[in-house]
C-alpha cells in the first residue's frame, strides 16, 4: 500500500512505514465474504501484498530447489531460518 510519502511503502501486514517493500502474491485465508464483509466458509486467494522484510520472512514458508520442472518443495524450518 502506497503512502503519502512518494518513496515510501505501508506494510500491508505490520503496518510499518518502510522505503522499499517486497511486493509478492501470496495465499491468503480469508474469512469474510469480500462485497459485505459478512462471515463465510474460510477460502484460499492469492492477494498481491506489499511487505516488509520481517513480515516477509514471516510469510515465507516453502523453500524450493531444482531446475527444468525437476523441482524439490520443503517446509522451512524456523530453527534454521536464521542461517539463511
């Protein structure tokens, strides 16, 4: 999310005012049915976030290794997040 500032960018997760934000697309679970915002069935969308470092280590879970559509997914180990 833009703010007033021309060079800065609003976490969309933390709300913390950063000069450079990581914009990704990430799944979402929502709760909320998204013209009322009434209560609903929880359902995964992918939304286009703008993040800052820490959130966006927070959202990162899976890791990936591999080429030419031979491809390894992992959960990423909290533990060992530090290390990277």
């Amino acid at each position: 999310m833009r703010v007033e500032h021309p060079d800065t960018f609003r976490c969309d997760v933390c709300g913390k005012e950063v000069e450079h934000a990581e914009s990704v697309t990430a799944p979402v679970l929502w709760k909320t049915e998204q013209n009322e915002g009434r209560l609903c069935e929880p359902y995964i969308a992918c939304e286009r976030l703008d993040l800052c470092e820490e959130c966006l280590h927070s959202v990162l879970a899976i890791e990936a290794i591999g080429c030419m559509g031979n491809n390894t997914f992992s959960l990423i180990e909290r533990s060992k997040e530090k290390e990277r």
